[in-house]
C-alpha cells in the first residue's frame, strides 16, 4: 500500500519551520507550487462566477474565449512548476 501511496501522491512536508530563504531551491518549488493553487482558486472562483452571471441574466459573448484563454494560461503555469523542480527534491526534503 505506501507503495501505492508514493506513486499517486507527493511527499511534501506539513510545516515549513523557520523564515524561508529564497535562494533555496526547495523553498522556491514550494513557493511556486503555494502561487500554483492560489491561481487554480481564483480560476475557479472567476469562471464559475461569471458562467453563473451568464447563464442567469447576463449574455456575455466572450465568456467562452476568456475561459478557454485562462485555462491555457493555467496549464502553461502548471508545466512552469513542473518544469522548475528542483531535480533533488526528494534529497532535501526529509
């Protein structure tokens, strides 16, 4: 089963203790991954409040482009992140 586990989900530690350092490579994958998620949020958020907007009063013509435009724009964050991590990773975080 922690087989399993490891394969589908990334070890990552709870707490990060003391002030963080923003030359550590660690911390800055971190960073990225925490600005990752605050961005999917307000994606989220904004899209699922203006198709709402939309499909209650509001005819918005360019809601389709706008939507597909940000989802590309969130992909294209999340190969970022992918692409920024640190390749020993798994080293320093114990």
């Amino acid at each position: 089963m922690s087989n399993i586990n490891n394969l589908i989900f990334i070890n990552m530690p709870i707490k990060w203790y003391g002030n963080g350092d923003l030359e550590d490579p660690t911390y800055k994958h971190f960073s990225r991954i925490v600005n990752f998620v605050i961005h999917c949020m307000i994606f989220t958020a904004v899209v699922s409040g203006t198709y709402l907007l939309k499909e209650i009063k509001y005819e918005i013509a360019f809601f389709n482009n706008f939507a597909i435009i940000w989802s590309i724009l969130l992909a294209s964050h999340l190969i970022f992140v992918i692409i920024k991590k640190p390749k020993n990773l798994e080293k320093q975080s114990t």
